[in-house]
C-alpha cells in the first residue's frame, strides 16, 4: 500500500504531462504566434489586394501626383526640360525618386516594417530605434541599385527599359514585358513572405537569420531596388535614358542609387513619426496578443503579393487586349 501510494505522489517521467512546445520567432517577419482563422486572413487580404488593382490609377499616381511634385522640387517641367549634365542628372534622380514614393508597392512594403516601430523607452529612443531597420534595409537596396545603375551605364541602350516602342493592342513591348516578369516575380515572393509570416509554409529566412538576425530587412531593401528594374515610371525612364546615354557605369550607379534614397525618404519620415508618437502604443497592443504582430505582417505581404501579381501579370494583359476583360474602375 505505501509503494502504491508513493508511486501516485511522484509520477514517473514517463507519466508527465507534456506540454506542447511554445512557439518562437524564427526570424523578424515570422514571429512565435500565429494568429487563429489564418485561411480567412489570407482570402480578406488577397481580396484586397485584387480590389485595389480595380481601383488604382497608374495616371492619377504619376502624373498628377508624381509629375506635379518633380516639377516644384525642381522648379521646371520635368518631362520637358531636357537633363543636361551630371549634376542635374544626380539631382533629377532624387527628385524623380521623391516624386515616386506613392505607389502602391512602396507603400505595402513600409506596411510590413510598420511593426518594427513598437518600441519602449523615451521617446528619442523610439525615433532612434527605427533608424537601425532602416539602415540594414537601405543596405540591400543600394546594392542592387548601383549594381543596375552601372549596368545601365554600360548597356543601357540595348536593355529593353531603353525601348520606345509603343504599346499596341494585342502585343506587348520589350519594357512591357520585362514589367510584367520583374514585378510578377516581386509579386509572389511577397505572397510567400505573408504566408511564411501566417507559418503555412516555410519561413525561407529560418537558417540564415540564426547567424545574421538582419537578413530579412536587406533582403525587403533588395525587393524595393527591384522595383526600379521593372518600373515604367515616365520619369524614372527619363532618367534611364540619360544615363544609358552617357555610358558612364559611375554616374548610373550615383543615379540609380539617390532614385531609390529619393523613393523611400517620404516613406522613412512617416515610419519615424510613427515610432515617436505612436511607438510605445503599438508595443503594448502587439504585447497584448503576440498574433497580432504575424496578422499584421502578413496582411501586409500577402495585400502587396496579390496587388502587385495581378496588376502587372493580370491587368496588364487586359489593357493590351490580350486576355479579354479584367474589371476597372472608371477613373482607371
């Protein structure tokens, strides 16, 4: 009777209730929980995602947003006025960058960091503290870009972002189609970055960010410096073009790469007000259920994958006749 009633006291190991293991973050943008009703967060954000490419009007965005920006900063039409000289191309660059900033891929890409500005501490902690991110981002996207740039700078006037060829129904134009193939690309990665953040596929930065922590935010300033391979932005191809012209691989790489300082300087600005009014906020709600975090990086990704796919892969070959119908607002 004693050895019975000492063996119920002290359970064996074998009689252990196991616990399930407690989720962990395995890299920035997969963090330990994922949120519950994953399958109605994927459906709602894709669904997005296709709404906006309804909705969005390239013309609004580069010409009454875009060119009416260029031409204050610059103080001349922009489109106009030809670029004369490598101090006025530099500065054209950055300006045109500046005046890009608003587009939807931007945008989507600074809402999948939002959540690195849920800092503690003073407020100049929470100014400062984003600067870091920011940093290891710009990384990746000037890399890419000096890298493109030289290359432009070189062979620039062979690449089909040099082409003029009009775009006529039923046919796609070489920049057209190297558009729908960079963007197309972006497009699904991002898709599988918010269903990596949902944990319904593998996390592809689970390895390498044991040793290097910051890999994701390079890798997200690579995606940005990609955005400037396919874009047909009027004046980014303007600034294209002066510098596949001058055959200068340096001044193509110091272009190409204030373009993507300009693009992101609005968008960083808005990021570090975030984190000084509202820093401490978004901490304590992140805090309060840690799925929130991986909801709100997913969504991010997951809205940006679908808009950025359909619209280019999608829309795209609506607007050349080639697939027969693709719904459009009437202001798109």
């Amino acid at each position: 009777m004693t050895q019975i009633d000492r063996r119920a006291s002290h359970p064996s190991a074998a009689d252990e209730v196991r616990l399930p293991p407690e989720p962990r973050s395995t890299s920035l943008f997969v963090v330990g929980h994922a949120p519950r009703r994953r399958g109605l967060i994927i459906l709602l954000s894709v669904l997005g995602g296709f709404l906006l490419t309804v909705v969005w009007s390239a013309e609004f965005v580069d010409q009454t947003i875009g060119d009416n920006v260029a031409n204050t900063l610059l103080g001349h039409d922009a489109k106009q006025t030809p670029i004369s000289g490598i101090v006025a191309g530099v500065i054209f660059a950055f300006v045109s960058g500046v005046a890009g900033t608003f587009t939807a891929c931007n945008v989507a890409a600074f809402g999948a960091l939002a959540p690195l500005a849920g800092t503690s501490g003073s407020r100049l902690g929470r100014f400062l503290a984003p600067l870091r991110p920011l940093g290891w981002m710009a990384v990746g996207m000037i890399a890419v870009s000096a890298l493109y740039g030289a290359i432009v700078g070189l062979v620039g006037t062979s690449m089909p972002q040099f082409s003029t060829a009009p775009n006529t129904p039923g046919s796609l134009s070489p920049r057209s189609i190297q558009s729908m193939v960079v963007f197309g690309a972006i497009g699904l990665i991002m898709l599988y970055l918010g269903l990596a953040a949902l944990r319904v596929v593998p996390d592809p930065f689970a390895r390498i960010s044991r040793r290097y922590p910051n890999a994701p935010l390079v890798f997200m300033g690579v995606l940005i410096a990609g955005f400037l391979i396919g874009r047909p932005f009027p004046l980014f191809r303007q600034m294209f073009r002066d510098a596949a012209e001058s055959g200068n691989p340096l001044y193509g790489a110091a272009a190409f790469s204030l373009q993507s300082i300009g693009n992101i300087v609005i968008m960083a600005v808005l990021f570090l007000l975030l984190a000084w009014f509202a820093g401490s906020r978004l901490q304590t709600w992140f805090a309060a259920r840690p799925s929130r975090l991986a909801a709100t990086i997913a969504v991010a990704f997951l809205v940006a994958g679908a808009f950025t796919f359909l619209y280019w892969d999608v829309r795209l070959l609506a607007r050349r006749e080639i697939i027969p119908w693709y719904p459009t607002a009437p202001w798109a």
